[in-house]
C-alpha cells in the first residue's frame, strides 16, 4: 500500500456525501447476524474509515474502531464520538488486548500481496478471544472479479459530489486491479475534478480461506445476500 488513496486523504472531509451512511444499514444488519449468532458483544473493526458501518453495530455491540487515515477517524468521531478510535495500519497493529469478534469491511482489498493479506489476518487473529468470531468483507474474489464502471452522486446544501468508478484488470495474471475514480466535487460556485487512482488486491477463494486457516481461523466462504449484487460472499471464522 503505498500511500494513502486521495479519498481517505484530501477528500477524507467529503466521505458523507461520496459514501452515504444510510447506503450501509442493509449489509450492517448482515454482518450482527454473525456476531448476535456467538454471543460477541465486544467489536474491534480494522479498516473502520468512516465509521458508517459502526454507526449501525453500535445499537448492540461494543466496537472499537482502527484505520490507518486519521481523517477518516476524523469523520468517524463526528457519528461515533462514543467509541474508541485508534489510528494503526491492520498488518500490524497490536493493542495487547482480544475482543469477542473482529470485522475487516471492504478496507481488506488494499491488501495487495498474499503476505500483507496474511498480515493483516494474523492481526485479526492476535485480537480475537479463543473461540471468539472473525468476519472478512472483500469486494470480490477473484472467480467473481468482473470489470466494470459505475457512477453515482450525491448532495447536500451547497456542496456535491459526482463520481465515476472504474474497476479493471491490466495482468489477469498477478494479484492486483486497478480501483480508480473521477470525482467532480462542487462547493457553492467552486467545481473541482480529482482523479484517484487505487490499486487493490484480488485473490482466488481458496486463497481466502487458506490464509486465514493458516493463521488460526476455522474458516468459510458465505453467500452474501445483503449488497444488491454488488458482492458476492464473505469470509467467516471461528478461532480456535
């Protein structure tokens, strides 16, 4: 990962309006299903951004929120001034402490490799209580990778946001694709564009489950039925 993308970065201030919190209440709700199911009452979320998905877990869970961006944090603690925040990298931050249950949302793609994927796990696997449940949210595999371009906007007041997504693969062969965005951002009269250009990873299924086995999960892939197409499954374990 090399350097933070612009989104989490200089745009980190626009992130309400390029990601609605409303738009997460539905994959939220997904997720609980699986920590309700253990009894987890304690959270910590890796790659939290800006908290939209802790805003919605915090009506029956304990969670503690960590992202690298300390602008995202920023904005997290405007919808979740309540809740512990710690800036840290997922590969390896080590808070001395376990929790009933970890989450890593779509922030797991900026894994690149299959050694900071593993990293990033074994920081999952360092904090979660013995027995306790781990949940893994990738965008894609890559049996379910599909190029694609999509656009959305959103306003509120004076302020706007447009943007392009464009999701493509130059090497089929290696384990990245290129994750890439067009923003126009306006401000009252003031119209800016920004290109943000993002590599993140795409790894076969078994990669997935491997990897998080060899770290010390008991570990499947889950139909998710919880994001209109957009993904296809997620990855839950169990520590043993």
């Amino acid at each position: 990962m090399k350097g933070q993308p612009k989104l989490y970065g200089e745009l980190a201030g626009w992130w309400q309006l390029i990601s609605p919190t409303e738009d997460y209440a539905d994959e939220a709700a997904f997720f609980a299903e699986f920590f309700l199911a253990e009894n987890v009452e304690t959270i910590l979320e890796l790659g939290s951004g800006g908290g939209n998905v802790a805003w919605f877990l915090k009506r029956n869970f304990s969670p503690t929120l960590a992202d690298i961006s300390a602008g995202m944090l920023a904005q997290s603690k405007k919808q979740n001034p309540e809740l512990e925040h710690i800036e840290g990298d997922m590969r390896t931050l080590r808070l001395g402490r376990t929790f009933d249950g970890v989450l890593i949302h779509d922030a797991i793609m900026y894994m690149t490799t299959e050694e900071d994927l593993r990293a990033a796990f074994a920081t999952a696997h360092e904090h979660c209580k013995p027995g306790g449940t781990v949940v893994i949210v990738p965008d894609f595999v890559a049996e379910t990778f599909v190029p694609e371009t999509t656009h959305e906007g959103t306003d509120d007041g004076g302020r706007g946001v447009r943007y392009m997504e464009w999701t493509w693969d130059p090497d089929p062969d290696d384990t990245q694709v290129n994750y890439e965005f067009i923003l126009a951002l306006k401000e009252g009269d003031d119209l800016r564009t920004v290109v943000d250009r993002q590599i993140v990873g795409v790894f076969a299924r078994a990669t997935w489950l491997r990897l998080l086995r060899d770290v010390g999960f008991e570990a499947r892939s889950v139909l998710d039925s919880s994001s209109e197409g957009e993904r296809s499954e997620v990855f839950v374990g169990r520590k043993r």
